[in-house]
C-alpha cells in the first residue's frame, strides 16, 4: 500500500515538474519576443497621423501626403478633381 501511493506521489510530482519546467521555457520565449517586438517597434518609424509605417528616405512624400490630407495650410484650395478622395494642393 505504501509503495503504490510512493509510486502515485512520484509520478504526480514528475508530471508537475514538467508542467512547470514547460511553462517556464514558455515565458522565456515569451519575453525574448516581446523584447524583440519592442526592439524592432522603435527601428519602424511611424507616422503621428495615420499611425502606418514609413521609410525615413521617403518621408517628405509620404508626410506631405499625409499631414496634407490632414491639415490643409491656410489660403490653400483644395481639389479632387484628378484624384476622387485624395486632396491636390
């Protein structure tokens, strides 16, 4: 009788070991990602506005599309005659 709840406990204790052995290389992993997200979210420039990604090369098109959409400057008429939803100062 003792010997099998010996055996029981043992096997009990093994398989909680692992649980816990598993779930700890989990939240390894789970915090190397993360810090990698993090890492690569502060290499990828956003813009304020529309909150999408851009090159750094590219960003005086690309913020002048977007901020112009955005915040007209004053005496500007605005036209979407040759492009239907976009602005053309």
């Amino acid at each position: 009788m003792h010997f099998t709840t010996f055996i029981i406990n043992a096997v009990t204790f093994a398989k909680i070991k692992s649980s816990l052995n598993q779930r700890h290389e989990l939240e390894r992993a789970l915090v190397e990602t993360r810090e990698q997200l993090k890492q690569v979210g502060q290499a990828t420039p956003l813009c304020p506005q529309c909150r999408k990604p851009y090159v750094p090369q590219a960003l005086s098109a690309q913020a002048r599309e977007c901020l112009g959409a955005t915040n007209p400057q004053p005496g500007e008429t605005l036209s979407t005659t040759s492009n239907p939803g976009k602005f053309v100062f």
